[in-house]
C-alpha cells in the first residue's frame, strides 16, 4: 500500500468537501436570499395597501349612495313640511330632518377623512412603488452574482474530481477500498503525518520509542498510530 499517494487523494478529498461545503454557503447566497426577502416584504407591503385602498374606496361609494339616498328623504321630507298644519306632525318632521342632518354630516366627515388617508395612501403606494423597482434591480443584482459565483465553485469542484481520477490512477482498489473506509471512521481524515511528535489525526502525542519502531518498519509495512490507528505517512 503507498500511503503516500493515498495522503494525496485524501487531500484532493479533503479539497472537495471544503468546495461543497463552500458552494452552499457563498456570501452571495446569503445576499440573494436577503433580496429576495426584501422583495416579498415590499410587495406584501404594497398589496396591503392596496387593498386597504379598495376597502377605502368601496366605503366612500356607500358614503356617497347613501348620501344622496338621504338628500332625497331630505327633500321629500321639506315638502312635506310645506303642506302639514298640525303642529305634532311638523315637530315630528323636523325631528327627522335634523336626524337626517345629523347622519349627513357624520357621512361628511368619515367622507373627508377617507379621502384624505386615500390620498396619503396613493403617496405612500408611489413611494412603495419606487422602492419595489430598486428591490427588483438588486434581486436581479444579486441572483446575476450568485449564478457566476456558484459556476466558479462549481468549476473549481469539477477540476478537482478530475484531479481525484487521476490519482486514483495509480491506487489498487483494494487500497482505495480501506482508505473509504478508515475515512468514513476518522472524520475524513484516514492517512495522518507526524509533526513534531504529535499525530495530525488525533493530535495526540506519540512517543519517541513509538517513533522508533515505526522508523525500522520494512519498507513495504504500514504504520498506524499507536492512539488512533490512522495510518501513517512515513
């Protein structure tokens, strides 16, 4: 087994992964993401108030039929007045009238003032319009950024799946069949190099005799760490 090249595959495997890893969570995904939520909460916002600006709209329609509905009586009752001669019939009359007034002047006032928040409204509608144009122009931005970045990680990965068929080359498959295996039980990492008396897999130290007996292994043996049994470049 050369433990060396499969040092290199894990490498490559190790470069993979961080790709992966990378791929899913580029700063422009995030950014996209943000624009795009920016983007349904304006429009949410601006349909809201257009329908509030409908509900609006379909009150001063009542208002206003039921203001001319109350004019009418109103005029139906004045020329009743014009012939009644008995007094309780006549207070009876102007008691209704000013009732009548009374409820035209209140559809006045709620009329006015619908027509003011109407008009704050459509300013509000035009200023939420402007910035719902912006809010598309940077999604546009930010889904443009996050297409060319993620076909960049995208490349770099696929060079190194090519690199990875390369090396594996070289490996029989048996080798490669424990080096999948030690690495789905090491965390990744199945081939370690010692530095400075300590293991790069487990990074626990690993004794100067234990260092010795590696040292006078035949050429052809691999060696493992004495803590965690990754194997071991020599």
């Amino acid at each position: 087994m050369d433990v060396k090249v499969l040092y290199e595959l894990q490498k490559v495997d190790t470069a993979i992964e961080q790709a992966k890893v990378a791929l899913e969570k580029l700063p422009e995904r995030t950014l996209h993401a943000q624009a795009v939520s920016d983007l349904a909460h304006v429009r949410s916002t601006r349909d809201n108030l257009r329908r509030e600006q409908l509900t609006m709209e379909a009150e001063l329609a009542d208002i206003e039929k039921t203001s001319v509905e109350i004019d009418a009586h109103q005029a139906k009752l004045e020329g009743q007045m014009k012939t009644i001669i008995a007094p309780r019939e006549a207070e009876a009359l102007q008691r209704e009238m000013q009732t009548l007034a009374v409820e035209r002047n209140e559809l006045d006032d709620r009329g006015l003032l619908l027509l003011e928040s109407s008009a704050s409204s459509d300013e509000e509608l035009r200023k939420l319009v402007e910035i719902e144009n912006h809010a598309v122009e940077a999604e546009s931005i930010a889904v443009q950024a996050l297409t060319q970045a993620a076909a960049a990680k995208s490349d770099a990965i696929t060079l190194l799946l090519v690199r990875r068929a390369e090396v594996a080359l070289s490996i029989v498959d048996t080798d490669i069949a424990t080096y999948d295996r030690l690495r789905a039980s090491y965390k990744g990492i199945a081939i370690a190099i010692i530095q400075h008396g300590v293991c790069g897999g487990c990074h626990m130290d690993v004794s100067v005799s234990e260092l010795d007996v590696m040292k006078r292994l035949p050429a052809d043996q691999v060696a493992e760490c004495p803590n965690c049994n990754r194997l071991l470049v020599r």
